[in-house]
C-alpha cells in the first residue's frame, strides 16, 4: 500500500461496502460512492454508512418473517 495511494469506497446491490485503489477497475457488481481519499478517509466513511453487517437480502427476509433485530452480541 503506497503512502499517497486514493482509495474509493465501492458499494453493491446488498449493500454492502469496501474499499479499492481508484487506480483498480471498480468490480463487476459494486458502484462507487462519493468518497474518495486516503485509506483511512474511506474506513471511516465505511464506519459511518455501513451500520448493518447483516446483507440487505437477509434484512428484508427477516422483516418480512418479523424476526426482531438483535443489536450487539
């Protein structure tokens, strides 16, 4: 990782979100985000928008089955 290397912040349809090089093709199934700058500019973007670990699909299957949200361990 080189000290002055940019990062973007990619996302995909489960919303679910990494950080890439802005020299590396974004992946086939992810989108960037309005974030780009050091690593550790997108971490902390990635800190405060990823909230839920859990993929979208498994979210809406279990509000659809009325699976209470369990927050921590």
């Amino acid at each position: 990782m080189a000290q002055d290397e940019r990062y973007t912040v990619v996302v995909n349809q489960e919303l679910q979100y990494a950080t890439v090089p802005v020299s590396w093709p974004v992946p086939p199934g992810w989108r960037t985000t309005s974030q780009t700058g050091t690593v550790e500019e997108c971490l902390a973007y990635v800190e405060t928008h990823w909230t839920d670990m859990r993929p979208m699909s498994l979210r809406r299957a279990m509000d659809q089955a009325g699976t209470p949200r369990v927050d921590g361990p």
